[in-house]
C-alpha cells in the first residue's frame, strides 16, 4: 500500500472513530462500530490502529489541533495581549452557540477515559506534543502582554494570564456541556455567565 493510500485510510478510520466515540462514548464504543461506521473490515481496522486505545488517541490529538489552529489564528493578530485575550473568551463563548460541539464533549469524554488508566494512553505522546505547542503559542501571547503594557505590570503576568485562561476554558467547556442537557435548566444562562465573567477578568487585567 503506497503512503498516499494509507494516509487515505488512516484518516477515514479517525473520522469514523470520531463519529462514534462522540455518539456512544468512548468507553462503550467498540472497534466493530467503528469498522461499520468506515464501511471497512474489522481486521483492517486492527491492521492500522492494533489497539483500541491507539485509536482514542489519535482522535483526541486530531480535536486538539483544531484547538491548535484556533490558538495560532489569534496570536498571529496584529492587535494587542488584551484584545487577543478577548478573541480567546469569545471563541469559548463560541462553543455555547455550537449545539453540539463534538470537539468539546470528545475531549471532555476523552479525558475522562484516560483518567481510568494508570499507565500513559499508547501514543499519548502525540496528543501531549500538540498540548506543548498551544502553551508555546499561549506563551507569545503572554511575552507580547509583558512587552505592550495592555496588562496591568504589577500583576505576575505568565502566571496570572494563565490561570485565567485556563479558568475560563474550563469554565466555558462545562457550559457547554451542560447546555446540552435538556433536563438541566440553569439559573443564569451560560452565555450571561461567560460574558459576566469576560468582563470582571477582563477589567482585572487590564492596566
């Protein structure tokens, strides 16, 4: 099989996966369902991804890049540490108008899975390498906040900037979950409680 073809199908088996540890849950999901779902043999299947766990991984890192390529599109902005912190609230913010955001319950479910394992995922190396590029990327944001004097000086600012953003992402995903609940009728809307919060971290911050 010539590198072309094998790609080809490498990625309609993560595509497949990714459909089905989204609907099922990737605790329940079996590497039959994703054989059907890639209208594929069960044995080619284990012919690309021996494991099962091989295959969760690689489906995470595959979510996690989109949430690479999102970090990256903003820090390449010619605009400030601040407004590019705000770009960053607004696209978690975002996630609450996707109805069913798959990237957000199949990381959230994924992290849970591998939470069961007291040994490493195989492979997880790949998905914790694309995890060190958004904190590098992260990094020159919070470099630029240091050098534009958008963020108040006085404030440890890696570590502050940081904490926040990490809060708010969290925050945002468990939101954003939540509102796919039907039975779970919040007090406050999640979209007021995420633009209540932009604005107290965001006034917080700002010199």
């Amino acid at each position: 099989m010539n590198p072309e073809t094998r790609n080809a199908r490498t990625q309609l088996i993560i595509e497949a996966a990714e459909y089905v540890f989204t609907h099922k849950g990737i605790e329940t999901a079996t590497m039959q369902d994703v054989a059907t779902e890639a209208k594929m043999g069960i044995a080619t299947i284990f012919r690309f991804f021996p494991r099962k766990e091989k295959l969760v991984v690689a489906v995470a890192t595959k979510k996690l890049e989109a949430v690479l390529e999102t970090f990256l599109s903003i820090a390449e902005r010619k605009v400030s540490c601040m407004e590019k912190l705000e770009l960053l609230f607004d696209h978690f913010i975002s996630l609450l108008e996707q109805q069913t955001s798959s990237n957000v319950k199949l990381l959230e479910n994924f992290e849970s899975y591998a939470a069961q394992f007291t040994e490493p995922l195989e492979d997880i190396e790949l998905f914790n390498a694309v995890y060190r590029d958004i904190s590098q990327v992260f990094s020159t944001i919070v470099e630029q906040g240091i050098e534009d004097g958008s963020v108040q000086a006085d404030l440890p600012i890696s570590e502050t900037l940081t904490t926040i953003v990490n809060t708010f992402g969290i925050f945002a995903r468990k939101l954003s979950l939540q509102k796919n609940i039907l039975v779970v009728e919040p007090d406050l809307a999640p979209e007021k409680q995420l633009a209540i919060l932009k604005h107290i971290l965001l006034n917080y911050l700002r010199a």
